[in-house]
C-alpha cells in the first residue's frame, strides 16, 4: 500500500508538471476521456480550472492568455470530437506563432482499437500536421522495468512539449493522452524529481557558425551605401526588439520599413518613429515613392519575414539581402533571395546585438542620419479617398486613441477586418507603447477568444478586443466565460451590416447575387441586437452611432459621445460591450481593402 500511494496517475503528472512549468490557468470543456486529467488540475491549489464552454474556444483563450509572451495557460480537449473542433484554432495560434499546449484526453488503449466510435484512426498524426509538434502517450507495459522507462518517458514527453512550445517559433503542441494512462496510478513521483527541469533545455534549431555569419552580415552592411531594413510585425513580439532595431539602424544609417497588409485581417503592431527613430512608414507596393525607392537600395534587410512573397509586398528590389528569422523555412518558401544572400537563424534579436556589436568595432563606422533624411518623413503616407471620409475615419481613430491613452497598459486584440484596415491607416493616432494582436491565420471568430484568455490571466493590462459582425457572431461562445468570471474587458463591435470586406471582393468580381442587398448572405441577420446578447451574457452593452444620419447631433458630438463611452467602458471594471454602428456605403469603406494582390492584375487595384 505504501508503494501505490507513491504512485500517480497520468493526470496527476500532468498536473504537477505544469505547476512546476509556472501554468496557473487551464481551460477546458470537459469530456469523458480527458475528465481525470481535469479533475487533478482542478484539485492542484496553484492551478485555475476555466471551462472555456467549448474546445475550439479553450485552445483560443489558453493562446490568448499567451499572448503578451510568457506561459500562463494550457488547454485540455477531448478525443476525436473535441479535437476535430479545435483543429482551427490550433492553426491559428501555429499561423500567429502563439506558444500554447493542448493535453488530449484520447480513448482508453484498451478500446482505442475499436474505431470507431472509441476514436478516429490516425487523429493525432493528422491533426498534428496544423501544430507545430505532437506526441502521442502509447499503452503502458505490464512489466516493471518497461514501466518504469515508459513513466520517465512519459514525463519527458510532457516536460518537452512545454519546452518545444516556448521555443522560437513560437506555436501549439499537442499531447494525446488515452483515458486509461490519465486514470491510473502508474508513475513513481520520484520520476518528476528525475527529470525537475529538463523543460528548460535548449530545443534550437541548427544555427551554422554563429562567428562566420555575423562577419558576413557586418560585411553586407559596410559595404552598402543605401542598405534598407523591412520587417514584418512577428519581430515586434520580441521584448527588446524595438530597443535594439534603433540601436542597429542608427548604426547601419538604415531606414526602417515594415510590411502593410491590404486583405484579410489589416491591423498589427507597427513601430513609430518615436521607438525607432529611423522608422519612416509603410512599404507601399504600388506607389511612385515605392518604386523610387526599388531603383535605390543596395541592401535589403528583412527581419522575421513570414509573408514577404510577391502577392503582399510586390517585387522585392533587385539588391543583395540580410534574411534574419527564427525559422530559414518560412523564409525561404518566400523565394527571394539568391544564392549570393545570406540567411541567418536564430533569435532575431540575438542576431541583431552581435551585428550590431561587430558593426561598433569596424573602421570608420560613424552613427548618423539615414540615407533617406533628407526625404519627406511621410514617404509611405497614402491619400486614400474623400476628404470628408477620411476626416470621418480619422475622428473614429482619434477618439480611439484617447480612450486607450486614458488607461494603463492597454493591449488591443483585432478581429475586425475592415475596422482594422481603417485604424491601420490612421495609426499614428494611436498612443505609444500600445500593444496590437491582429489574426495572421484570418480566423473570423478568434478574437473573443484570443482578448478573454489574455484579460482574465494578465489582470495588469486593460484589453481591448475589436470585432467585426460576423466575428462577433462566430466567437460569441467566449463572451460566457467573460461574462461568467465578471472579467476585465471591452468588446467594441463594428456594425457595419455586414462583411464589407467580402461585398467588396465580390463586387470587383462582379458576384451580384453576394453584394449587401437586402436578401445578401454576406449581411449580419436583422434580427440580431449585438448589445442585447451581450446583456443577457452578464456583460454591460451601450450602442453608438456615428455617420449614420440618424439624429440631428453633430458629427463632433457623435464623436465625442463615442469617445466617452469607450473611455468609461476601460475605466470600469468588468466585461463590457459598446455596439458602434457605422455606414455600411462603399463610399465610406472605399480604398481600404484591396480586392487583388501584387502578384495580379494591376497592382493593389482597390474600390473606389
């Protein structure tokens, strides 16, 4: 009897794993085969227990509470039709390099054969092809000696999976677990004490002579007369990124350019010229200052290009390039660089320090201006549509951006689309310092789930989640659990009456049958009062309307009045949800989405 009370279940090892990796929350939405596995994360004292009302919703909530960069939730799913329900949002998170474990409760190995209905043949292999690793807990071994090396595996596959999770990268790992391994008493705890700590170990992809590549880079830069950096948002994730960025190109006297996004989802973090003073906008496929700038630079820097190919960003220059990623695959699938170019991977911002060091030593090496000083600072700036719209658009913005500088370290969670193409446009009317996650996976319906984890596990920073119609409609599950837990939160949906990004696509294409008439399958339903839902969820709910000519206030006044209620909503404590009704016109929305990409027809055609 003293032997089996020294003994733990596959739950219990689960369990005190993840206490010991500093998991404080796990969601879930329990099920039979995973209910032992949520029962012992239930009964740890320094584990919180969340019903996510919902697999698809935990795995967004469990990444979401990830977001801001260190570990401080998991999910728990069930077998075939939980998992199978999620599988969308583990791409997503595996797309936005979110690092987040998913524990699957499988069927019992005793059962497991009988497929169906106890499982589905090959689950975890085919869903493991959207994660960024998977592993799956195979039937234990009656002997004692195998036992025994299983319960050490078992523990090191867990430990791993955490650590594989965290490793740039970033992204979702999955652990199948059948039912009879999570129940039983099998594993010796003094197999945990064995392996204490061998989550923290170094999981790095090869990265070649670390002394030859820096010679290299240092070289391309101090022979460049006009070298140029281009990032994609993913560096922003970075805690130093932006610090050492204006260290290097101060040094390098290079500009700084970061990618735009014109379809799908619009809004992501951007650096300002207050972080990186040599930060001078968006690169602007299409325009006349893009291609002035084609036929200038002799060096291209890019830093964590994960969307670099021609359909985003247009024809790269015909120049030598600086790659440096945390992943040479999803650089390289870009095929943009030459064999002349050199890539290099690893922590970016590793990578910048040691060239940036290396830079400091070299002869002649003097900080200053960019070669582009003497340009207009506005180089990437656009003059995108009617001067009465885009005052419109640029009052909403306004107002946005005092509400989220009246608040402490706001956070901002895009799922918006069309809304977030229009904030995009007018960022720098946005605070400093403000933190923005857009959806690279373009899952409409991520963004409660993404917003709700990260509110209720990051208490410290006040969030705010944009929505879309049809996101709201699509994620409306994870407004339970905020409502439920009185979380911190403000939800502000655009109600524009429809998907305009898609009625904007398919007028280009001219789809008569799927514009925003009156029997669309592209408009929200008129019967749906997103402010009264949220009300009977235990969420607060105001409506605003602005530009809709509906009363006799000013513009001014709407503006104000929208201003306010924002303010308030991020002031007061619980959920809230602010319904803000705009025009659905194509006037209104005109110039924001572009309906092709720069690899067809002419380049970033838009509506207009």
């Amino acid at each position: 009897m003293a032997q089996a009370r020294n003994l733990l279940t596959g739950a219990q090892a689960v369990a005190r794993i993840c206490e010991r990796a500093g998991i404080a929350t796990v969601f879930a939405y329990p099920g039979t085969s995973e209910l032992a596995i949520c029962d012992s994360i239930a009964s740890n004292p320094a584990i919180t227990l969340l019903s996510g009302r919902g697999d698809k919703e935990c795995v967004f909530m469990a990444a979401g509470a990830n977001l801001l960069g260190s570990r401080r939730a998991v999910a728990v799913l069930h077998g075939a039709r939980g998992l199978t329900n999620a599988v969308g949002a583990i791409a997503d998170a595996r797309r936005n390099e979110v690092g987040v474990v998913c524990f699957v409760g499988l069927p019992s190995t005793r059962s497991a054969r009988f497929l169906p209905p106890h499982g589905e043949a090959g689950l975890l292999q085919s869903i493991g092809n959207f994660a960024k690793w998977w592993h799956e807990v195979g039937p234990c071994s009656l002997e004692a000696t195998a036992r025994s090396e299983q319960a050490h595996g078992f523990a090191a596959a867990v430990e791993e999976a955490i650590a594989r999770s965290w490793t740039r990268p970033y992204g979702p790992v999955i652990v199948g677990i059948p039912q009879d391994i999570a129940e039983n008493e099998w594993i010796p705890a003094a197999v945990l004490d064995t392996n204490a700590g061998s989550d923290e170990r170094v999981l790095t992809q090869h990265q070649g002579d670390v002394v030859e590549q820096t010679r290299r880079a240092v070289e391309l830069i101090t022979e460049a007369e006009r070298p140029l950096i281009l990032i994609d948002d993913y560096v922003l994730r970075y805690d130093r990124a932006k610090s050492v960025l204006a260290v290097l190109s101060k040094i390098a006297r290079a500009p700084v350019m970061q990618v735009r996004y014109r379809r799908g989802p619009m809004l992501f973090e951007r650096l300002s010229s207050h972080e990186v003073p040599s930060f001078v906008g968006w690169w602007s496929p299409g325009t006349a200052h893009h291609e002035r700038l084609m036929q200038t630079i002799d060096l291209l820097i890019t830093l964590e290009d994960r969307n670099f190919y021609e359909r985003v960003v247009g024809t790269l220059p015909r120049c030598r390039k600086l790659a440096l990623t945390s992943s040479a695959e999803l650089t390289l699938k870009n095929e943009y660089l030459n064999k002349d170019d050199c890539l290099i991977e690893g922590d970016v911002v590793d990578v910048l320090c040691r060239i940036s060091v290396q830079l400091n030593g070299v002869p002649g090496a003097v900080e200053g201006e960019t070669w582009l000083a003497h340009l207009d600072r506005s180089l990437a700036s656009e003059d995108d549509g009617e001067w009465e719209i885009r005052r419109l658009r640029a009052g909403i913005v306004t107002e946005l951006g005092k509400a989220l500088s009246s608040t402490a370290s706001p956070v901002l969670v895009d799922d918006s689309q069309m809304f977030g193409g229009m904030i995009s446009a007018e960022y720098d009317r946005l605070p400093p310092g403000l933190r923005i996650f857009g959806d690279h996976g373009g899952f409409v319906g991520s963004g409660i789930g993404y917003s709700t984890g990260l509110a209720m596990v990051n208490p410290d920073v006040n969030v705010l989640c944009l929505l879309g119609d049809h996101g709201f409609v699509n994620g409306i599950q994870g407004l339970i659990l905020a409502g439920e837990q009185h979380s911190n939160i403000s939800y502000l949906v655009c109600n524009n009456g429809g998907s305009v990004s898609l009625n904007t696509q398919a007028r280009a294409l001219k789809l008569d049958r799927l514009t925003l008439d009156e029997d669309s399958h592209l408009r929200k339903p008129g019967s749906l009062s997103y402010a009264q839902l949220a009300t009977k969820m235990g969420l607060s709910s105001q409506v605003v309307s602005i530009g809709l000519d509906e009363g006799t206030a000013s513009l001014e006044d709407e503006l104000s009045a929208f201003g306010h209620v924002l303010t308030d909503s991020l002031a007061t404590a619980g959920p809230h949800l602010i319904e803000l009704r705009l025009p659905r016109t194509e006037e209104f929305w005109a110039d924001i989405w572009h309906t092709h990409g720069f690899d067809e027809g002419p380049a970033g055609a838009t509506t207009s």
